[in-house]
C-alpha cells in the first residue's frame, strides 16, 4: 500500500506516503537527495523511494490485485534498477519515458511494483509493468495508491486503496492556488494507513529543494532537508 500525490499549483509539491509491513526501513540524507532505504537481505539498503537535488521524485506503490504480465520475461527493464536510475540521476524523467514507451519493462516476480515518477517542472510518469506507461505534462494534480490506472476500479482487491483514491481526490479538487507543504501533510494525514502502517509521510517543496518527513504518523515531529537552491 502507497499514496502518491503530485499538485502544481502556485508551487510543485509532491506528497508521499509509504506504508509497508515487514521490512525495515530508514530515511537517509545528502546533498544530492533525501533517500527512503528498504533494508533487501540480498542487496542490502536500497534506495527505493525519495526526492533528488535535480527536482525528481519517485515512489513505487504496489499494484493489486497482482497481474502476471509483469512478471519478467525475455529481455526488457526492470522497473526498480529504472526507479533507482532516475532518483540518483543516472537517467533524466525523459529519458525513463523513452525506454518504458519503448521496450517492455517488468516488475519482480508475483509482485506488480508501479513507478509514481515527477520531475522539477511537475511534469509525472505512471509505469505499470506489463500493462503500459502514462505520462502528464504538468497536471493540476495527480494521484496514485495501489490500483492500476489503466484497470481503475474494474478489478478489487481490499489493497487498491481506492477510497485512499477518492479521499485525496476529494481534497485537491478544493485545495487552493497557494496549496503547500503543511497542505500536502494534511492529505497524507487523512489517507495515511494503521493496518499496512504508514512508516514514512514525505513531501517535497521543489522550487525550495527542501524535504519535508515524518515517521510512523508522528505528524507534530517533522523532519526538514534542504538541498540549496
């Protein structure tokens, strides 16, 4: 389970809430980037989710109900080494959308892994292994948590965070020119989860390089990373 939001009003701002079970987690910084690690028993610490000095976001909800087109196979990308890619700048957002409108790419077996991916001009790239890409130039405001957007509600699954959907949906439609970070926290709040927990609500000020988090739904405790102008 996941929530992703992108807003580009007054400001781009991006909203991120990570909610896992059973995997250990912590939030690094540097200067190129404020990075949410997931602790892979083969890889070690992975950096998976997050925001970098160059303006890009990325977070990878998980797609249910499971669909078996992304499972790998023959040659293509895998959707995770593209999501690392992009938040350590070895790819552009541009260039992450070339590849996925043009090769396949696939997630890790029995699991559909999504990219939620924006860059500094709010512009945001949804890939859905085995199913396709869409891309946004700058919208009003996108969201995604763990359902397809090519399948929407067609397909249940008590995981697909469509009232999570509908919730945020219902917030932007009503947020203001001057929607910010302390707005931003506000969504996440109201779609944050106890069951799957919310481990980490991030949200991103790009024209100010500063992040923003907090940790286990702990909202009067918030942490601030800025990466210069």
């Amino acid at each position: 389970m996941c929530t992703s939001i992108v807003v580009n009003r007054k400001k781009t701002i991006i909203g991120w809430n990570l909610d896992i079970l059973n995997m250990e987690h912590r939030v690094r910084t540097a200067d190129d980037g404020v990075f949410i690690e997931i602790n892979d028993a083969k890889e070690g610490w992975l950096p998976l989710f997050g925001a970098n000095s160059r303006g890009d976001f990325v977070g990878m909800p998980t797609c249910w109900p499971f669909d078996e087109r992304s499972d790998p196979h023959g040659d293509g990308q895998n959707v995770i080494m593209l999501d690392i890619d992009l938040l350590l700048q070895k790819k552009t957002l541009r260039e992450v959308k070339e590849i996925a409108e043009n090769s396949p790419v696939y997630s890790v077996p029995g699991v559909t892994f999504m990219s939620a991916l924006s860059d500094r001009e709010g512009n945001v790239l949804y890939i859905v292994p085995g199913q396709g890409c869409l891309y946004y130039e700058r919208p009003e405001y996108k969201i995604l948590t763990n359902f397809s957007p090519f399948k929407q509600d067609t397909e249940k699954h008590p995981w697909m965070g469509w009232d999570r959907y509908k919730t945020a949906e219902a917030m932007l439609k009503e947020a203001s020119y001057d929607f910010d970070v302390k707005d931003c926290f506000a969504v996440l709040r109201a779609v944050s989860q106890e069951e799957c927990p919310t481990v980490v609500s991030m949200v991103y000020d790009v024209s100010e390089k500063t992040v923003f988090w907090c940790e286990n739904r702990n909202w009067n405790d918030i942490h601030e990373h800025s990466m210069g102008k």
